[in-house]
C-alpha cells in the first residue's frame, strides 16, 4: 500500500477500523477476451474483499453490521458501481463516493474491441503471456487509441458484464437498499488533468459536477439517503487549486507521505492537520451514523449539505 492511504490517523483519531483493498488493475482486472477473461475481475476482487470482511472484522474489533465503504476517483466509480450489485446486499450499510466519473464505463462492445487490440499486439496466447509482455501490449494498444477525454481510459469497469448486471442508472433502483450515501467532488477537480486553474471549472462541471448530482438523484429516487459535498479548499501556493486528490491528505497519510505533493503548495501542515481533524471525524461521523460531524467545517471550505 502506498503511503498516501495509509489509514491510520482514522483510526487512532476516530477508533475506527480501516480497511486497505487491493485488486486486479488495467489488463488483469478489465480485460474482456473470448477464451481468456469475460472482465470485471477487478470489481469481483473487491467484492470478495467485502464477503471478507463481513466474516471477518469483528476479530479486528469491527461491526460487520456496520461497514462504510468508501473511495476516491477510480475508487468513487468502484463503490458507486459496488452500491448498483445486488451481491453486496447486507456486506457494506453506508459508502463515501469522493470524485467518480461515474460516466467513466465501457460497454462490452468496446471492451471486447481493446481486448482483441491487446491480443494482436501481443501475438501470443495472453493465458501463457508474462507480465511485461501483458502491459507492453496495452500500452501498444493505448496508443492507438484517439480520445480527447482525460477519462477514457483503456480499461475501465464493463457494464452488463458480470458482476455490474445492468449499467448504473438501472441497477441502483434493485441495488441501492436505501443505504446512506455521502457523494461529492472538489471544486477544481479537471487541473489534475493538465487543464489551467482559470478554464477549469466547465470541464470540472462536465466530468464530475452534473454526473455526480445526476448520481446522487438516481440514489435518492432508490430509497437512499444522500448528502452531498463539495471541496473548495484552495492551498496556498498551489497552482492547481481544489483539484482531483486534495481531499486525500485530510483523510489519510500523514505529512511525510505528502510533503512533496505539488497539489498542496506551500500551505503550512498545521492547516492541512487542522483541516483534516474536522474532515475525519465528519466521514467517521457518517459511518457510524449516517450523520456527518461537521461542527468543525463551517469556516472552512468544505462543505456538506
């Protein structure tokens, strides 16, 4: 686990327990190819993660009748998808969706077309393939691709593939249970992905603002209750402002693991410290209860409403 999500200022902060999931990425978690893969290995992993925590976790001093699950981009999309699986029905009770392109999915179709791109390039049987050779032919095949999107990405979760049996919009209606749901994003999310401070705000609204409100209407049309979020935090000295990340280092991390990070200027660590107390206890808040402690977050630019 890198540094940076280390967990562990939650836990000794709010006496929670944090669990760190790790699961198969790019051509070993996402590849759809006849014979080898159908995809989705990657969102399979992480529900098995989750079966083993419900056996688990009161051996670490959880609440299996208890569990947030939560996560940031790539790891958003992860658990709005995971709140849409019937599967996951009883395993987690609250999740914490932070900055998911939630429009970031393929169709089986255009998996299936990158996966026979990756084979040609590898010219060999991907079963018998080894590592360097896998990711040398995705990125041979990545290169072909023509896209202007910062998030259409080689491989990403397959809807209508198993375990996503529909695609979000449809499977939250069967999936969601009315679990309680916190969503948002940061103001200036679209900076991470080379766009300056000044012209970001429309693509920001394209990528995350309208898919995330669209999101968080379709969970309440479901039965659940959301509250929304958004990060205006701006540190001082940074030329990216409130961009895609800056909520990770109020959450996790300590500040050896974030002190070379461009996104945080040169904003002293005791507000970046101080910031962060009030953001842990308002997502420990809301896993316990479903009701976030943001006492703390009025003067600041976070807010939830």
């Amino acid at each position: 686990m890198q540094a940076w999500y280390d967990g562990g200022r939650l836990t000794t902060e709010q006496d929670v327990v944090v669990v760190s999931v790790n699961y198969r990425l790019g051509v070993f978690g996402f590849l759809r190819l006849d014979g080898v893969s159908e995809g989705n290995l990657g969102l399979l992993d992480q529900l098995e993660a989750l079966r083993w925590v419900r056996r688990h976790i009161a051996a670490y001093g959880g609440d299996p009748e208890n569990v947030t699950v939560f996560g940031q981009s790539a790891g958003g999309l992860s658990v709005a998808l995971l709140l849409g699986m019937a599967q996951t029905r009883g395993l987690f009770h609250r999740a914490i969706v932070q900055s998911a392109p939630v429009g970031a999915r393929h169709t089986p179709d255009q998996a299936a077309a990158f996966g026979q791109a990756v084979a040609r390039h590898l010219g060999a049987d991907p079963r018998g393939a080894t590592p360097a050779g896998l990711l040398e032919a995705t990125a041979r095949a990545a290169a072909a691709r023509r896209s202007r999107s910062p998030l259409d990405v080689p491989f990403a979760p397959i809807a209508g593939v198993h375990p996503v049996a529909a695609d979000i919009d449809r499977a939250l209606v069967a999936g969601a249970d009315g679990r309680d749901v916190l969503c948002g994003c940061t103001t200036d999310e679209a900076t991470a992905f080379g766009i300056p401070l000044a012209a970001a705000a429309e693509l920001t609204e394209a990528l995350f603002g309208e898919p995330s409100a669209r999101f968080r209407a379709q969970l309440a049309a479901a039965g659940s209750r959301v509250l929304s979020y958004r990060v205006d935090w701006r540190p001082a000295g940074s030329p990216f402002g409130a961009t895609h990340c800056v909520e990770l280092p109020l959450l996790l991390g300590d500040e050896r693991s974030w002190r070379a990070a461009p996104m945080l200027g040169d904003v002293p660590w005791s507000e970046v410290e101080e910031l962060g107390k009030a953001t842990r206890r308002a997502w420990a808040a809301f896993a316990r209860t479903g009701t976030p402690d943001d006492r703390d977050l009025g003067r600041w630019p976070l807010a939830i409403e």
